[in-house]
C-alpha cells in the first residue's frame, strides 16, 4: 500500500507541475493578448493617419503642378495677345506664383510627416509580430503540457517549458519594446 501511495503522491506532484505550468503560461498570454491588441489599434491608427497623410501629400502635389500649368498657359496667352501683359494677367501671374511657392514648402513636410506615420506603423508591426510569436509559442507549450498530463512523461514537460520560456521571451521583448525578432518564425507565420 505504500507503493501505491507513493505512486498516487508522484501523480499528484507531476500534475501540479503541469497545471502550475498552464496557469502561468495562460495568465502571460493573457496579458500579452490585452496589450497586442492594444497595438492593433494603434497600427491601425498609424496606418489611417498615414493614408490620410499620402492623400495631402498627394493633393497638394496635384494643386501645385495645376497652378504650375496654369501660371505658364497665363503667361503664354498673355504673349500671344501682345507685347505688354495686362495688369490683369500679372496680378493673376503673382497670385499663381504666391500660391505655388506655398506648395512648394508644404510638400516635403507633408511627405516627411506621411513617412513618419509609416515608420510609426513599422515599429509596432515589430512588437506585434513579437506578441504573435509569443502567442504560438506560449499555446504549444499549453498543448505539450496538456499531453504531458495524459503521459505523465516528464520529457514533454520538460519540452513544454521551452516551448514556454521562448514565448515568455518573446512576450517580454513585446513588453519591453527589445529589438528581438525572430525572422524566421514570421516568415514561417506571416
């Protein structure tokens, strides 16, 4: 009776493990969901304000080459009709040349801002894809415990704590903002 004692004592110990292991590996997962998903929306953010962004940059590329044209066709016309433009024609000439140079400095700042949203966006694709990893890593080594319960073979607890210590790992870097990023494992989950 000992033997089985100590037996159902083993059992219980192992298990312990095992569920000490998913709660902790599921509770961290947890809290890297919340904050993923909080870098989700600031992605999304990132990626809006840049569309939004392009689109001045864009518009105003768009106004600046119209009133280009427009000021060399006023200029034309006013050659074609004689010698000395109107007074009309150089107040329309200044104010197309008033205009163009208010585009001219609007450009590289609306691109610069545009690029920064983007680069923003990048940034947090990084920790995002660092929460992703964890998140994988984090429910195989959940799953290989759970296998490890039915078994009771120390071996696959041994290797759901790899599986785990590499989530955690990714998890903290998302955490913390490290530069760790596993290239591979995007490219394999991307």
């Amino acid at each position: 009776m000992d033997i089985e004692i100590g037996a159902e004592a083993k059992d219980k110990s192992f298990n312990r493990r095992v569920a000490i292991t998913v709660v902790a590996l599921s509770i961290f997962m947890g809290l890297c969901g919340v904050k993923d998903g909080n870098i989700v929306q600031a992605m999304q953010q990132a990626q809006s304000d840049g569309v939004d962004a392009w689109n001045e940059y864009q518009a105003t590329k768009t106004k600046l080459h119209i009133d280009e044209t427009a000021q060399t066709q006023v200029r034309l016309l006013a050659l074609s009709a004689g010698a000395r433009p109107l007074a009309a024609v150089d107040v329309e000439v200044l104010r197309l040349g008033t205009e163009i140079a208010k585009y001219k400095a609007e450009v590289p700042m609306l691109k610069a801002r545009a690029e920064g949203f983007s680069a923003r966006y990048d940034a947090l694709n990084v920790h995002d894809d660092q929460f992703d990893a964890s998140d994988a890593l984090i429910s195989i080594a959940v799953s290989i415990a759970a296998v490890a319960a039915l078994v009771e073979i120390s071996a696959a607890l041994w290797a759901s704590w790899a599986f785990g210590a590499l989530g955690v790992i990714m998890g903290l870097a998302g955490f913390l903002g490290w530069s760790l990023h596993s290239a591979l494992l995007s490219k394999l989950l991307g």
